[in-house]
C-alpha cells in the first residue's frame, strides 16, 4: 500500500468574487492540497470587500487557521477599472445575506506574506492567483529571487487561442492589470495558464447548480445561495445555461491534471493602450521566440479538458 503523496501546499491570491469562493472551497475540500493562506487582490469587487469575503469564506468551511493577507487596491500602472458588481453582486458574492467576517486580516500585506510563506518553505509552495497579478508582480519586484524559490504557478488568466471576455481581446484578469501579468508571466518558474481556451469550455449546467440544494454542508449551502446570480449573469448575456468555471479550473487541474491537454509556449502580455491591450500572447513558432519573447520559459497553457469530468470531480469534492 503506497503511502499517500504528501499535499501540494497552495497559497491563493484571490478576488472573491462567486468563481472564487468556489475554487477556495473546492481546494479546502480536497486533501491533495494544503491551503497556506489568502491573498486579496481588487478585482471583482474592491480589495477591502475581496478580504472580508475570503474571511468569510473561511469562517463558513470552519477554517480559522488560514490566514488572508490584503493586497493591492489597484492596478500598477492604470486606475481600477472598478468592480463587476453586475457579475458578482456588489458585496462580491451575489448579495447573499453574509456574517460579518470573524477576524481582521493578517498584519502583513499579500506581497510580503507570499514572500515570507515561500521564503520559509524553499520550493515547498505553489501560488494559484485567480484575480489580477498585481500581488504576484509586487512581491517579485520586491524578491527578483521569488520564482526560483516557488514550487510553481497555476495561474487562471489568460486566452491563447480564444476571444477574451472582458474585451475582444483580453481576459478579465489579465486585463486589470496587464503590467503586472507580463512581469509574472516572465517568472523563471514553472507556470501553467488556466486560461478561457479551457474554463469556456468547463460548463457547470443549471440543473447541475440546482442539485447543490441536495447537499447538506456549509460550503454547499454557501454555493446554492451565491451560485445562481452568477448563472443568470451568465445566461444574461447569452452564455451556456449554466456557469463558466472559470478559477476552480486551477484546482480541477492541480488535483487532476490528466483532465488537461497542454501545449508549452513562452507568453507576452501587450501592455499598450490600443485595442488589444490584456492579450495574452504564445508564441507558437520558436524562431519567433526571439526578441520580446526571446530567454523567457515557456508557459503550460491549457488548451483542452474534459469539462465533464472536472466540473463532476468539484461536485463530488463540493458533497464531502
Ligand atoms: O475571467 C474570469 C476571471 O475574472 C475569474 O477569476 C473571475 O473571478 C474574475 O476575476
Ligand atoms: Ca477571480
């Protein structure tokens, strides 16, 4: 009998935010990971609303253990596009009637946090950032030797090879804050791209939302009340009758990366003011990869699923 792998030790930098919650939930369900801590970012809604619901979050999985860190209000080099309140609610999860978080954030900030929690455990963390970069970047400007300490990245943003869905162009994360996810995209670690290419193609159907009702725990009762605002903004705009799964997608894939097929490129963000600006960008060609794609790693972007199989595996960790 072999023993079981020791878990993989996460810390989520996160802008709950519906996707959110669910993704911290899914990973506090599931014990091939170690949740570290929360970081918050602005994103979704403003970063002091993203801190009081990751706490809440926690409070309601009965975790008081974790920490949340508070980061950044507002992107490196643009002002906050402000909150998606028409995606999230604006108190970031639906407007659900929520308690009052239990606890003040740690007293550190998300940057020095990750580097003090990465700092103590050499190669021992992965960070899984599902909200802009901002953190990221911040804490690798302040430690350039951050990536070579990080086990890795999983990191939801981006599009390859689709459209964007905050423009044209871009991915909501990426697009809050293009600087920071070029710089991160540069890190000189392993990194994976969860990106619209699989998280449009990971659909949780109504009825599949609807059977969470059935579930008889805190978390399933904290995603039946926040879950279907998210589905009619979804379905509002003449999405799938159902969600896009967009950050669990990070732990789907940290749990069951068989459920992924991966193609390896280096990745740019353009940072320019013009209509592409948040585009993530491969480069497929590696006599391309020269210039401004030139000595960077290449990234694991995701570009297939079993959208099935991941959203049956978050349901099934949703019921433990
Ligand atoms: O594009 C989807 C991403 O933007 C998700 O992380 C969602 O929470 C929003 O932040
Ligand atoms: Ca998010």
């Amino acid at each position: 009998m072999s023993t079981p792998a020791a878990p993989t030790r996460i810390i989520i930098d996160t802008d709950p935010g519906i996707d959110d919650a669910m993704a911290i939930i899914y990973a506090l369900a599931s014990p091939e990971l170690e949740v570290v801590g929360l970081t918050t970012v602005f994103g979704n809604a403003h970063v002091d609303t993203c801190t009081d619901n990751a706490i809440r979050i926690l409070d309601i999985a009965g975790r008081h253990d974790i920490p949340v860190a508070q980061g950044a209000g507002r992107p490196m080099a643009q002002p906050y596009r402000g909150p998606a309140d028409y995606v999230h609610g604006v108190n970031g999860l639906a407007d659900a009637p929520l308690p009052a978080p239990s606890r003040a954030p740690h007293p550190l900030d998300a940057a020095h946090f990750i580097i003090d929690q990465v700092l103590a455990a050499p190669g021992e963390i992965t960070l899984v950032p599902v909200g802009p970069l901002t953190n990221i970047a911040l804490a690798m400007l302040l430690r350039p030797d951050l990536p070579e300490h990080l086990a890795g990245m999983v990191i939801m943003g981006g599009n390859a090879f689709v459209p964007g869905n905050a423009s044209p162009a871009a991915e909501a994360n990426i697009i809050n804050d293009p600087e920071a996810a070029d710089i991160v995209f540069g890190a000189d670690c392993p990194i994976v791209m969860c990106g619209l290419d699989v998280t449009e193609r990971t659909v949780m159907t109504s009825a599949q939302i609807a059977s969470i009702n059935d579930i008889d725990n805190d978390r399933a009762r904290l995603a039946a009340a926040i879950l279907p605002f998210y589905r009619d903004f979804h379905v509002s705009r003449g999405g799938p009758d159902g969600i896009h799964v967009h950050d669990s997608t990070c732990i789907s894939y940290l749990i069951a990366p068989h459920l992924y097929g991966v193609q390896h490129h280096p990745v740019r963000v353009d940072c320019g003011q013009g209509v592409g600006r948040g585009k993530t960008w491969p480069s497929l060609r590696h006599s391309l990869a020269t210039g401004p794609w030139g000595n960077r790693r290449n990234v694991a972007i995701l570009t297939e699923v079993d959208g099935p199989a991941a959203v049956a595996l978050e349901l099934e960790r949703l019921a433990r």
